[in-house]
C-alpha cells in the first residue's frame, strides 16, 4: 500500500467488547477511488466473526494502510481520504434533533447511519450484507423539520457505548459526552448509570473483581489443566452405610484424635493406588513419558476464606489411617489459618475432594495439574436401597473419578473406581491391603 498519509484519517473502530483488533481480509476500494458515506471499504476478521467496515468520510481514497492479512489494533489507521471539493462530500449527523444533512456539514461530524446496533462516526460496522442505513433522530420533530443550525445531538461512535446504553436503558439525548466534540464516552454511560434516581433508571453497574493473589493463581492452575489434560470422569452411586459406621467405631475408639469420613475415604484411596498405580502418575509433556510416581503424596481440597486450596499429605502411603487422621487435621487447621507455605501445597500426586460438603451429589472437577486423577465424593444422604432382595433406607454417596485418558484408558480408571466404592461399601476389606 502507499505511504501517503494526507486527507482524513479513518481508523479501525472498536469492534465490541474484548476485540483489540482484526485482521484485514480484503480491501473493498483502492488508491485513487472515490467514496462516498457509509461505503463499505474494507472486510475484517476478529475473533467472533467477518465484518464490513463502512468510512464515514466522502471523498478521494489516498492511502490504504495496511495489507490482507495483516493485523490492525483499534484505532491504527485503517484509510485516508481527502475532500474532492464536491457539494455531495457532506456527513449525515447522528441523531440530529429532527433536522436534514447540513450542506455545510464537516468531515469530522460522523455519518449518522446506524447498522446493526453499532454507532457512526469512526465506524459504523455491518456483518457480511447491509440492507440499508437509517439515521436515528433523538428529536421529536419530523425529518427535515428543524433548520440546519439546529444543535447536535450527542454522538456515539464506540459500538460498546451503544450496547451499554441500551443495557443499562438510558436515552442517549439526556447524557452529554465528554469526549472530543462531545462524543459520549463509556465512562459517560457508566456515570449516567450510577448516579441517583430522578435522572435516569438504570440497573446497578456490574461488579469487577481483580484476579489477584491465591484467585489469580488458582484460575491460572485450573485453566491451564483444562489446556493440557484431555479429561474424563466416570462415575458410581455407592451404599456409605459401612464407611459412616466404620468412621464412628474408629472415633469411639481413638476419642482425642480427630477421625472423620475423609480420614476413611484417604485410606482407601491410598489402597486403591498401591493396585492401580497408573492415577498415581502425571505426563511429561516435553519427554514424552508417563511418569508413575513411587510416593503417594496425597492432596484434598480445602475452602478457606481466602478461597480454595488443594495442601499435600507427603508419603501418604506411609502412613496408618489414624496417621492419615491427624495429618489431615492438622492441615486443614493451618488451611483455616492461612498459614500454608509453599512445601504444604506442592509436589502432590492425586487429589480427593470431597464436595459433598457443600451439600451436593457429583460434580465433574478439574484434575490438579500436574497430576493424573482426582477423586469426587458427593454427600451421603438416606435413600432406598435394596439389601439382599430387599428395600431399605441406606447412607448412599456418589464417586467420580475424572482421569486423564493419556495415562490410561477407562478399564484402568474402571477398576480404580470399582475398588475404591467396595472399600466404601465394605471398609474392613482395607484389612486386606495391611
């Protein structure tokens, strides 16, 4: 493209929310064209989809900046048009009290033309086809009623601006703009929209949360996993009737240790890894290999007041239930605390979150990067259950496993699950791993 810069500079308008830029897909117009308002120039693709870009300037196309293919940020020069001298080159202005284009209307006025819900000036857009461009007038006079000195109305050019108005319901003609020749900016919109009743109704302004600290770095952990891991999880509804009454008689029998179900269930899994080490594993993405870890450095799932925590029980496999017991306990007390360091959060190999705790049945959670599997426990409620040919009311849970399938396929993680829920439903089976 040419490198001449003169004229008037039409630059790539805000696209929508969370859009930086597109990409320029074909050049409708070239060097030397003339145009007039609201000619389509230039085919762009962001992230969401195609759009034609109508200029919202009349006259002699100067420059093109930028090839097919390349990629524009908002507000780089798109194009550069210089006046003719024509008396057509005029500028329809938005939303102008009931009036008619003024003859003498500037090139920095704006177009007016309103194309699927976006605004004019440095950009009214349109996706793929345009089916006619009608100016809004915000006045109650017919068109062409008011004389052409009549005052301008508010403009908007950013699409943004538009949405936000129409979602927080306010009227475009009572907000004035403070940016350049009174374009009404978001921080105008938002002002209009949290100020007090009498003025405007309006629905109370989102809330923004900084990612910040334990948040940030949980988000980065968890979004990461769901990058990497190609997940699965299988699951079994289980009879928790002999875990619940196992737990009370190892409580009635070690009274100052601090036993719960988790205790049982951390057990259990310990158990059911020493037979399937294959969970018990995390993948070397750079070499290439499976890595089945030795050690079982068991972590589970906290919620704290600063928000949710996985501490690691090192060499879990090492240790007794009671050890596991009091392991836990004192984990979870330093969680509460905030007073994990770094060596309590680090190194584990397989999670148990038990989320029945917030009183729901399953879930399918995000596997703790980088480990293999993680075990769900949902909460045990009485349900009918049939016992030897017959219905009764039994302590029933729901296990998940979610697994990633490069480790193993589903026999494996199968008969990891099918172990884990027997433990469950018949705890004195452990004997046997002792």
């Amino acid at each position: 493209m040419t490198a001449v810069d003169s004229g008037q500079v039409f630059r790539l308008p805000d696209l929508g929310e969370g859009l930086t830029g597109a990409e320029v897909l074909e050049w409708k117009v070239a060097v030397g064209d003339r145009v007039a308002v609201d000619q389509v120039v230039v085919e762009v693709e962001t992230a969401k989809a195609a759009v034609e870009v109508p200029c919202p300037y009349a006259g002699r196309v100067v420059a093109l900046h930028g090839e097919p293919g390349e990629h524009l940020a908002v507000g780089d020069p798109l194009l550069s048009v210089a006046p003719t001298g024509d008396a057509d080159e005029t500028y329809r202005r938005e939303e102008r009290a009931g009036s008619t284009p003024s003859p003498t209307a500037s090139a920095d006025d704006g177009s007016g033309a309103v194309l699927v819900g976006y605004g004019t000036g440095a950009g009214a857009l349109r996706r793929r086809r345009r089916h006619g461009a009608a100016a809004v007038a915000t006045g109650a006079s017919a068109p062409g009623s008011a004389p052409a000195s009549a005052p301008l109305a508010p403009r908007v050019i950013s699409p943004v601006v538009r949405r936000l108005l129409k979602e927080h319901g306010l009227v475009l003609s009572r907000l004035t703009g403070s940016g350049p020749a009174g374009v009404v900016l978001r921080r105008d919109v938002e002002a209009a929209a949290g100020a007090p009743s009498g003025t405007e109704s309006a629905t109370p302004a989102d809330v923004r949360i900084p990612l910040r600290g334990l948040r940030r770095t949980v988000a980065d952990k968890l979004a990461r996993s769901r990058r990497e891991i190609p997940d699965a999880t299988t699951w079994v509804d289980v009879d928790a009737t002999g875990l619940v009454e196992t737990r009370r008689v190892l409580q009635d029998a070690y009274p100052d240790r601090r036993i719960g179900v988790l205790s049982v269930l951390a057990r259990i899994v310990v158990a059911g890894l020493a037979r399937h080490p294959e969970l018990n594993a995390s993948v070397d993405t750079e070499r290439e290999e499976i890595v089945q870890h030795s050690a079982v450095h068991l972590g589970f799932a906290a919620q704290t007041d600063r928000g949710l925590v996985v501490p690691v029980v090192h060499d879990a496999h090492r240790m007794t239930l009671v050890e596991l017991a009091d392991e836990l306990a004192r984990l979870t007390e330093l969680a509460r605390e905030g007073r994990l360091g770094p060596e309590h959060l680090t190194g584990g190999t397989f999670t148990l979150n038990n989320y029945g705790v917030f009183g729901v049945d399953g879930s399918t959670p995000i596997i703790n990067h980088p480990e293999a599997a993680l075990l769900g426990v949902g909460r045990i409620v009485d349900k009918p259950w049939v016992v030897d040919g017959a219905l009764a009311v039994r302590k029933v849970t729901q296990l998940s496993l979610t697994f990633d399938h490069r480790v193993c396929d589903g026999g494996v993680a199968g008969g990891f699950l099918r172990y884990v829920a027997d433990a469950v439903e018949r705890p004195v089976t452990l004997l046997a791993a002792l």
